[in-house]
C-alpha cells in the first residue's frame, strides 16, 4: 500500500485553484513535492472543469496527479485520455459528503479550523497492532479499526495510520495520522517528536509549524476544544 494526498474541488476557477494550491504547498514544501495526488471532483457545481489545464497547473507547483474520483462517465473518459487513473470506491462516500453539507463548500482541515465529520462507519473495535520493527522510508502501515504500536523508529518518509490512538517507542521522523476515520478522542504518543506531519481526525500540524521546544521530546498530541494540542509527557 501506499498512499497520496486528495485535492478537492469546488470550483472549476483555474486562478482560484492555483492561488489556494501554492499557499498550502507553501506552508510545507517539502511535504507536498513530487507527491503522488488524486482530484475529487464528487463536489463541483459544474461540468466546466479544465482538466488538462488544471494537470499542468499542478505539474507546475511539483505535485503529480495520478488519478480523479467521484467523476461521472465523461470525466472519466478525459481523465482516461490524460493518463490518469479512476477511483470509484469513494463515490458512495461522496454523494454522502454532499448531501450532509447540502453542497456547502467545508473549510479546509488544518490545526486552526474544525474538522468536518466523515460518514458514520460501523464502530467495529480490533486488537491492537503492534510493529516491532522500524518503519522504513516509503512504507505506509494502517491500524484499521483499533490502535497502533510501534517500538522503533518511524523513519522519515514513511506513514503510519490507526483509527484509534498511535504509539511511537522510538523517533518519530515521518507522517502519523490517528482517529483515520474521525474519532477526535484518539491521541498520539510519541517517545521523541521529529514528524514531518501529526494529525488527529483530520487535524493536523506540518513540521514547520510545531513548537521547537518540542522537538526530541516526548509527547502526547490530543484534540482539545477541536484544536490540535501537542505538549511533553
């Protein structure tokens, strides 16, 4: 598995995208270079998009789009004949998505706004998966359902994700995603804080945002009045 960000759109105003695109790229740059990228469409208004306009808008920032999602039949076709692939399986997820925000465009997640609430999914509890190996540059591990237990390193590069609370007994260097499925009461525990991404039911902090002084600490990070909190242990 591997995994890759989600751009999604609600408006086919190439001048709109690009000015939102290069001021998230800018807040971590690092982050966001040469990364693999899907675009949902499932959201517009219109069928006026500008597909291959918006491919070299992207390629021009550095990000790679690889494939769309939640497009209907004549989306598919041109994103077919851009080379890009099609992702169906989270159509139902996005028709939900819609209906819930009555075709309201939702903020964009980051630690100073409110996340918004995915679709409701069986709460179905799994034991907790534990890795005691270090988790390589490239690798992308999911806890699906419960928690998840790592007893190295978490080197740069690489992902790890639980639906409940992350456990990290060594440096944590690359990207840790808990509550994947909106619990806002899942936390993350790390030994020695390096990450190049913390976030929690959407919620998230980029490198370049965490407090020095945390840096090489142990700490928890947590939601707290829908904002994301991270302190020493």
């Amino acid at each position: 598995m591997t995994s890759f960000a989600i751009m999604r759109l609600f408006s086919d105003d190439l001048a709109a995208i690009g000015a939102r695109l290069r001021s998230q790229i800018g807040r971590a740059p690092s982050l966001f270079r040469g990364a693999p990228l899907a675009i949902d469409v499932g959201a517009l208004q219109s069928d006026g998009l500008d597909l291959a306009g918006l491919i070299e808008l992207l390629r021009s920032q550095g990000v790679v789009p690889v494939a769309i999602l939640g497009a209907d039949a004549a989306m598919r076709a041109a994103a077919a004949a851009a080379n890009l692939g099609a992702l169906e399986w989270a159509e139902a997820t996005i028709a939900q998505a819609k209906s819930a925000n009555d075709g309201q465009s939702p903020p964009v997640q980051n630690a100073h706004s409110k996340p918004q609430k995915p679709p409701s999914l069986p709460n179905v509890k799994t034991p907790t998966q534990l890795i005691t190996q270090p988790v390589r540059s490239g690798q992308h591990i999911y806890a699906r359902g419960g928690d998840l237990l790592i007893l190295g390193t978490v080197s740069a590069g690489a992902e790890v994700m639980a639906d409940g609370h992350i456990h990290v007994y060594g440096k944590l260097y690359g990207r840790a995603l808990a509550g994947a499925q909106g619990d806002s009461e899942a936390r993350i525990f790390a030994q020695s804080l390096e990450a190049e991404l913390i976030a929690i039911a959407g919620v998230y902090y980029v490198s370049e945002e965490l407090d020095e002084r945390l840096r090489g600490a142990a700490v928890q990070a947590y939601l707290q009045d829908e904002n994301l909190v991270v302190e020493p242990l």
